[in-house]
C-alpha cells in the first residue's frame, strides 16, 4: 500500500500550525481590540481589559496559595507587608503607585488602564487568597498552582497590553524598556523580575522553587500568548 501524500501534508501543516501558534511573538501585536489612545474607552475594550487583570491577580495569588515561593514582585509585596500594617494586596498597590515614578525618564506615561491595572489587580490578589485554598506539604499539587498562576498571569498580560490603554505599573516598565532597547520582551520581563525580586527577598518575602520557576517562565508565557491570543482572534475575524 502506497502512503497517503495527502493525509502526510496535511498533519505536516497541522503541526507547522501549532508550531506557528505556540512560537513565542518577539514584539506587542496590534489587535482588532487595541485602542487608538490610552483613554479610548469602549464597553468590549473595557471588558476585556478587566478581565486580563482580574485573571492576573487570581493567577499571581496562585503562587502564594501554593506555599512554594511568590512571583517576584509579590515576594516584594509580602516583604513590605512582613514590615508594615498592610495585606498584600494592599502592599502590591503600593508598589504599584510608587513604580510610575520609573516610568518618567522613559518617557512612559499613564492610562486608563494603568491606574485599573493598579487597583484591579490589587483586588484580585486578595480575592484568589480568599478563594484557593493554600497547599502544604503536596509538592505536586503546589506546582500544578505555580504552573496555572504562570499561565494565567502570561495571558492576563496579553489581553490588557493588547487593549492599548496603558500598561501596568511593571508591564509599562516592560513595554518601554523593550521599544527602547530593541531587547525581546521575554528578557526584559526576566531582568525586571529579578529586581524586584532581590529586594523582596532582603525584606524577607517568601521565595522558592515557585519563585524561581515564575522568573524563568513569566517572560516566556507572555510571549506564548501574545502570539496564541493573535492567532486565535486573527482566525475568529477571519470566520
């Protein structure tokens, strides 16, 4: 029996497909969502701007509850709260308020999604710690909750970025530094990462393996998704 040519092409495109999908996307892609201005607001850009932060939050709580080392900057948020009257969430808004001062010299400048990027998140950090239930001694299981909260950040990170309202705190740090530089968006995430995280670390916020995996895969993950978020809405449109 001779093969099958064209059952053999088709699951090499299939899989060149998926390959395509899951390649991580170097720079931010313009979306059919993507605002004009920073405060073009419209109902669906607004919905799904909310809905990036809030799975961010919900993802970055994952990391707490798994009891395996915070994402960097809530290892920062956690060291602030070891020092002070305030939860982690509230810390994190803090942090968040305070990291626009960087943004000035690099001519970066606040939108509305910025300042919901702030309070959002915040809230959704201490709704995920209200709702997951915190894991111990199930190493397993903690890295099913770091692996979830890595995913789940990366694509809150596309979604909001992509809406063109301004970035987050971090992300506009990201952003700028990466049309700045000309660096990849996946190395600039890591270096910014790392920072926040020594100085959570020195303040005395939890970190592990958690910890270092979210360093190692955050940037990576928002690179996967940006590039799957863009095939997936591209293929929606083209219907």
């Amino acid at each position: 029996m001779e093969p099958d040519v064209t059952t053999d092409r088709r699951e090499e495109g299939f899989f060149a497909r998926i390959v395509s999908i899951l390649t991580p996307h170097k720079t931010i892609p313009r979306m059919s969502w993507t605002a004009s201005r920073r405060w073009d607001l419209s109902p669906s850009r607004v919905g799904i701007l909310f809905f990036g932060l809030t799975i961010f939050g919900l993802g970055d709580s994952l990391l707490v509850q798994s009891k395996i080392g915070n994402a960097p900057w809530t290892v920062l948020a956690q060291g602030i709260h070891n020092h002070s009257r305030l939860s982690i969430g509230e810390a994190t808004f803090l942090v968040g308020a305070l990291i626009l001062i960087l943004w000035w010299p690099l001519r970066e400048r606040p939108g509305f999604g910025t300042l919901a990027n702030i309070a959002i998140i915040s809230a959704a950090i201490q709704l995920g710690l209200a709702i997951f239930p915190s894991i111990n001694h199930n190493l397993a299981l903690s890295l099913i909750y770091v692996f979830l909260g890595i995913f789940l950040v990366g694509l809150g990170s596309t979604f909001y970025i992509t809406t063109g309202l301004g970035p987050g705190p971090r992300d506009g740090l990201m952003t700028a530094l990466h049309f700045k530089t000309g660096i990849r968006v996946a190395r600039v995430r890591f270096g910014i990462e790392m920072c926040a995280f020594i100085i959570g670390a020195l303040l005395g916020g939890r970190y592990g393996i958690g910890t270092a995996l979210f360093a190692l895969l955050i940037g990576q993950s928002v690179a996967i998704n940006l590039s799957l978020v863009k095939h997936l809405a591209s293929a929606k449109i083209s219907e």
